[in-house]
C-alpha cells in the first residue's frame, strides 16, 4: 500500500490535506515533522499531522521533510488543534503561531528558513596528542601556552578564550593545526534575550507565614497527587504571591517535571523575572516575540530539546515546546493581554493554559489581586480551587503591612469651590509636597499619553481628526505634532483653526506630558520620571526607567497603566491617579472591570513595606462602583455588584460571545457584508441573540470601516454548538471578496 501522510498547511485555509509520501521520506515524516508540500499554485509549509495508507490517485506528492525528529510533539499537535476548533481559526494558523520564524520554511529565504544557527570556532587538542612531548617540541612561549590552555580546558574552548588567556595570535593557531596538534570546530551558540543577560542575584530566603503555608500545601499536594487541579489564587497585592509560586515550581522539579510561568508582559515585569532566575538560575529561559528572532529560534529549540524546565514568557509561552508538563502559573491572571487579537489565533492564554494543564494531568495556577470575573464564577461553580491570601507579607517583627488608606477627591466639586488650575487638585499637590519633604516616592497615574487628549477651535468648533481613522488627535508638545493612537500618523499642530482661522485653539483634557509639565511647574525640584508608550520604544527603556526609580534617582514616577503593575518599591508611599475615569465610560461591558482592578493594582503600589501608604483617586464620578469599591479595598463587594450587572444582561460569566469584526476600505460594501452575513447566522442560530451588524466603537482605523456583530448565548448552549454556527455560516457565505476581511473573535475581550 503506498504511504500517506495528512498534512496540515501553515496557511488560513483550515483542515488536514492528504498527500503522497516518496519512498525516500517513508522513514522522517512522523506526525509533528515539518514538510514542504504544494498547496495551489505554490509550495507552502505544513507539519505532519498522522500517517495513513492508501490510494495514492489524484494526491499530490510531498516534496521534502525538514525536521528528523518531530518539532511539534504529540500533545501540542493536540492543543493546537484544540485551539483551532475553539477559536475558530485554521489549524495551521496555531501552528505558525507557536513557532519561531527560524522555523518557518519560506521558498525565498537561503535555506529554506530565515534564521541561521549561530556558531563560534571553538579549539581542542587533537585526540591522542601526547601533551608533554609536544610541549617539549614546541619552541614559541604562546604556542606553549596556548597547547597547556587547550590541555587544561580537557575539551574544546572558544577561540576567543583561548587566545585571551595564551596571548597568542591566529597566525598561532594556524600553525599548530598545520603540524596537526590542533583542530577547530563550529559550535552553536545560544543567543540570549536581555532578561537572561543580566547577572544573577542570589536569592531571598523567606519562611512562610500563614496563609502562604495553606496555600503552598494544598498547591504541592496537588502537584503531588498529579491532580489536574486549577487553583485561583487570591492574594492580595504584596501578599507574596510569587513566594508560592516559586515553592511550587521547586516541587514540580522535584518530581522531574516542566513548569511554564506565564506573565503579561515581559518588559514590564524585569523585577519577577530577576526572581525567578535567582532561584532557578539556569534552569529557566524566556521566550518572548519581541526577542530578536535569533534568540527566539535558539531558546526554542533549546526548550524543545529539555535543555530548561522552566519557561517565562506572555502569552505566546503558553505554546512552549515543553514535555512532561507538571505546573503552569498565570501571574495577573485577569489581565487583558492574555488575549490575542490580530491575527488569528484569537486565543485566550489564560484559558489555554488551564486546558492544556488539564490536558496533562498537570496543575494550574491563576494568581491575582484583583481576578477576573470568569475566574472567580468558575471558583464559585467548584471548577477552580480558591486560595486566599487576604493579607501583606508581614514586616518584620511587625504585623502585616496595612493596605493603603484612600481617599476620593471630587473634581466636580474641586472646580466650583476651589477653581482647580490644571489636572492635581489642591489635595493632591498637598500630599506630593509632604512626600517630597520626607524624600519619600510617589508614583502618579495618569492613563492617556501624549499632551492633550483634544485639540479644539473655541471659535467655531472644529476638533482635528484623524485622515484614516474616525478619532480626534492627540497633541504631543515636543515636536508640536497632532497624532493619531490608531495608526501612528503624525501632522504638525496648526496655529491657527484650518477652518475659521482663527487663533483660539486650546486643548482638552491632560495626557502624560501635560502633567509632567504641570508638576515641573509646581515642584521645580522635584525628580520625575515619565513612562508611557512614547519613553520606551528604545528596547531596555522600561527597565532603565525602573532601576532609576527604584535606585531613587527620581521622586516621582508618572506613567500610564505601566506604573500600576507588578512594581514593588518600599520607598513609595503616596499613589496619586490623576483621573480615575479614564476608560470607566467606554461602551464595553467590562470597563468597570477594567476600571476597579486598574485602580486596585496601582493603589496596592503604595506602603508594600514599613512605611504606610497613601492612595488619591480623582474623579468627577465619586460614586461610580468601580471607585466605590475600589475605596473600601472591598474585592467581594465589587464582585457581588458586578455579577448581578452581568447576570441581569446574560453577560460572560453567565453567558456565551464571539465577536465578528467585517472590514474594509469601501463603507457601503462593508455595511452590505455585514447585513448579509448577519442574515445568514441568523437563520441557523437558534436560541442565540445576535446583536447588530452596528458600527464599531471607533468605526475606521487605518482607512478600513469596521462594523461588528456580537453573538450572545446562555452558558447552556455548548461552545462547540455557538462555534458551529460561526463556521456553517463562514462555509455557506464563503470567503468575502477581496478587500473585505471577517475576523471572529470568541470570548473577546475588548468591544470596540
Ligand atoms: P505578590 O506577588 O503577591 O505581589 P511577592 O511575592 O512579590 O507578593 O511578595 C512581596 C514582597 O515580600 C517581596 O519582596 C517578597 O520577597 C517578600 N516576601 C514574600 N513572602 C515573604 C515572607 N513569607 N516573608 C518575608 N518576605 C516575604
Ligand atoms: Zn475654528
Ligand atoms: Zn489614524
């Protein structure tokens, strides 16, 4: 019979396709192997997804295997095609997604692949070389040297190295390999991200207080048991979360098995990182997208080859080629950037990562001060073990440090009373002149960049908007520019109105740069440090920007939403955010979500050690429950408010959601694919409200119309029974015609 092999395509068309084996492949193409096959018109990369026997007519012919040993192993061949259903995207497409671009074939590049392995020419004595009598031979003091380097070393040694510590020169080595002493080798070297390259500290032993015990022991007894168990940690910020994780990771190496650590992001987490390679030490890797693409391919086939059992990285890790998996940790499990959006897969990794634990008889663990509400109805329901750590790590000596106090400042009230001059009130600007005073840190939130949010004409009206995109322009004052946050685009801010001409323009509202500007005026002396988007687009800024903080070259920290996470500086007393609604307004049903763990993460930034902390939120919505709750430190009153809200509109926990975006250049055609693939789900889906087609939030980015469809259903209706729907509509109205696009997004995460 001759031999067979389905092969699923790196391509967005979905399923397997059966081609031929040649006789000389019968032996390589094992299931999870990389091949090159023709697919249309050209040939494309797929891996081999399982082996069959039969008729070979009308099948096309496999063109060459690329991998002797399987780059994808059973059970992630498995999980992607788990994803794939889910998600409702093309198998192929999760496989790209979990490899590195050195392991994507592409016809152009040399090779096939566009990542070479790296190498350095390493030297060693010849085998057999009698070392003495060579010695005795030799004449030059570095050729002597250099043969007692090589002799020392016992096995091959850079050649850098060799000639450092001999002082001898190439010309050194050429001569004694030609008198056939000496021989030189490749070696593949490993390329490092920056996490990696930083020394490593040694690391803090700590004995456990209470509730970490409790929560260790019902962890590792679990990891014991190989139980398949999710937990949902519930600490508070600066409860020592990260303790547990890592006395968790320790077990799990202990019983030989692999650990993936996910977090969410990278950059904004160099702190942890520093951590867990502090304990682990070479144990442990990241793997991450922005590392350059050298150092992505080695650490990965590293990875795949067991060289580390334990694996950092955002959401894309949750893919590590890893085998014999015994632990997965989500780190800030609530957070949005767990959720791909473009492109395809669509995938949540949070929720990855507990099907693909499970799917391993492996344990999960999802950390959080402030989890999500899916976490938490799952904990409610049994489906999660719930783990509490309701208070700070205790000082020493001393009881556990206070959470912060908080307090509101009405800017409503702030306007008429006190005629409030720019973006900190009175209150505010009070509280950062006694911190300043005490040398203290105060890290200041403030989350939209730029200078103004809004540039507008007080004369007729007129605000700039975006050539390509349906938003108004962000002013940013050093360069005088008008850009857009959708696409990038940047235009010199006008002097006077391009409508009326007149010279009244002012700007609207506070970003970054404005309240830099503002506390320069009021404390001239005051350090700050600014962090958002635009500081860090240099590659290590992030970090440089921390240490400084941290080595308290700088009082105040001022930033976006990156200040609110993960940092853990003793100095820092005093929180201020500088207006708390930014974002609660936004026409998504989780901007109150979104809004009270936003306030209660950066609020858990202030007095994590011995000096007591300070919370200032402003707001013009004081009684909105996101600063309500947020207020009172009251976790449970918030979920009690919030699932009622979500419960009384069918909302996800309580109910099912794909998101279809329809887009294109042309808005009529746009509209029309929207109204008749709207009409097509709807005569299939039953018992499943459809939403829309409406226009997006934002209704053009990037000159592309957007209008979207929402699919809501009771949690009754099975997740394969809502995907269903999705892809008999998708196979019945077929591919949209050129220049429009339909992205489904199941569980999305963001509205609009
Ligand atoms: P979380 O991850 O919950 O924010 P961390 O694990 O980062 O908390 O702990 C906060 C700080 O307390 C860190 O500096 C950590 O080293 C320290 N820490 C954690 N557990 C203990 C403990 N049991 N005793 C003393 N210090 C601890
Ligand atoms: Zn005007
Ligand atoms: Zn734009």
């Amino acid at each position: 019979m001759p031999q067979l092999a389905e092969v699923v395509p790196l391509t967005p068309v979905d399923g397997s396709f059966t081609y031929v084996l040649p006789l000389k492949c019968e032996f390589v193409a094992i299931p999870g192997a990389r091949v090159v096959v023709p697919f249309g018109r050209r040939n494309v990369m797929g891996v081999v997804a399982e082996r069959s026997e039969g008729e070979p007519d009308g099948l096309k012919t496999i063109e060459e295997v690329l991998d002797g040993e399987p780059t994808f192993t059973k059970e992630l061949l498995d999980l992607t095609k788990w994803i794939a259903d889910y998600y409702i995207c093309s198998w192929g497409e999760v496989l790209k997604a979990a490899l590195p671009k050195g392991l994507i074939w592409s016809p152009r590049a040399q090779n096939g692949t566009p990542v070479r392995i790296k190498t350095a020419r390493h030297l060693r004595l010849v085998e057999g070389v009698d070392v003495q009598a060579t010695l005795a031979e030799l004449k030059g003091r570095k050729q002597k040297a250099l043969v007692e380097a090589l002799a020392e070393a016992g096995t091959h040694i850079p050649q850098t190295e060799a000639l450092r510590v001999s002082g001898a020169s190439s010309a050194t080595v050429k001569g004694l390999i030609e008198r056939g002493w000496v021989e030189a080798l490749d070696v593949e070297v490993e390329r490092t991200s920056d996490a990696m390259s930083a020394a490593i500290d040694t690391p803090k032993e700590v004995a456990l207080h209470a509730s970490q015990s409790d929560a260790l022991a019902a962890i590792s007894e679990a990891i014991e048991a190989e139980s398949q168990t999710t937990f949902l940690l519930h600490g508070v910020t600066g409860s020592g979360k990260t303790e547990v994780y890592i006395r968790a990771l320790k077990r799990t190496l202990a019983k030989g098995k692999t650990a993936i650590v996910l977090v969410p992001e990278i950059a904004l987490t160099p702190q942890t990182v520093r951590r867990f390679r502090a304990h682990f030490g070479d144990r442990v890797t990241v793997l991450h997208s922005r590392m350059s693409d050298g150092a992505r391919f080695d650490a990965w086939r590293a990875i795949r080859d067991g060289r580390y059992p334990i694996v950092i990285g955002p959401r894309s890790a949750v893919l590590a080629p890893l085998e014999n998996l015994g632990l997965i940790v989500v780190d800030e499990e609530h957070e949005t950037s767990y959720k791909q959006f473009d492109p395809a897969p669509r995938y949540h990794a949070r929720d990855v990562a507990v099907m693909r634990a499970y799917r391993n008889g492996a344990v999960c663990v999802l950390g959080s001060a402030t989890p999500s509400l899916e976490s938490v109805a799952n904990a409610r329901a049994g489906k999660y073990v719930l783990l509490r750590m309701p208070q700070r790590v205790p000082v020493k000596g001393r009881e556990a440090a206070p959470l912060p106090s908080v307090r509101v400042v009405n800017l409503l009230r702030e306007k008429e009373i006190r005629r409030l001059k720019g973006a900190l009130s009175e209150e505010l600007r009070d509280a950062i002149r006694h911190r300043l005073e005490r040398r203290e840190q105060i890290i200041l939130l403030q989350n939209r960049r730029g200078y103004a949010p809004v540039l507008t004409c007080e004369n007729c009206g007129h605000t700039p908007e975006c050539r390509d995109c349906a938003v108004s322009l962000t002013v940013h004052k050093p360069k005088r520019q008008l850009r857009c946050h959708y696409c990038g685009r940047a235009e010199r801010k006008p002097n006077v109105c391009p409508v009326c001409d007149s010279s009244e323009l002012v700007f609207l509202g506070a970003g970054t740069q404005r309240v830099e500007e503002e506390l320069a005026a009021i404390f001239p002396a005051a350090r700050v440090l600014r962090m958002d988007f635009d500081t860090t687009t240099r590659k290590g800024a992030h970090r440089a920007i921390l240490d400084a903080f941290g080595d308290g070259e700088a009082d105040i920290l001022l930033g976006t939403q990156m200040v609110a996470k993960g940092l853990d500086f003793p100095r820092v007393t005093l929180v201020g955010v500088v207006d708390a609604d930014t974002g609660m307004l936004m026409p998504d049903f989780r901007a109150t979500e979104r809004t009270f763990q936003l306030l209660a993460q950066v609020a858990g930034r202030a007095g994590r050690h011995d000096l007591p902390g300070e919370v200032i939120l402003q707001t013009r919505n004081p009684d909105h429950p996101a600063i309500r709750f947020a207020l009172a430190h009251d976790f449970d009153g918030f979920v009690e408010h919030e699932l009622a809200e979500r419960q009384a509109f069918g909302y996800p926990p309580f109910g099912r959601m794909i998101g279809i975006e329809f887009k294109g250049a042309d808005e009529g055609s746009v509209r029309r694919l929207a109204e008749a693939w709207t009409s097509e789900l709807a005569n299939d889906a039953q018992g499943v409200a459809i939403l829309g087609p409406t226009p997006a939030f934002v209704s053009r980015v990037k000159r592309q119309w957007r209008y979207h469809t929402l699919l809501k259903a009771p949690r009754s209706v099975p997740a394969s029974a809502l995907a269903g729907f999705v892809r008999s509509t998708i196979e019945r109205t077929g591919p949209p015609k050129k220049g429009r696009r339909i992205n489904v997004d199941v569980d999305p995460v963001g509205l609009f």
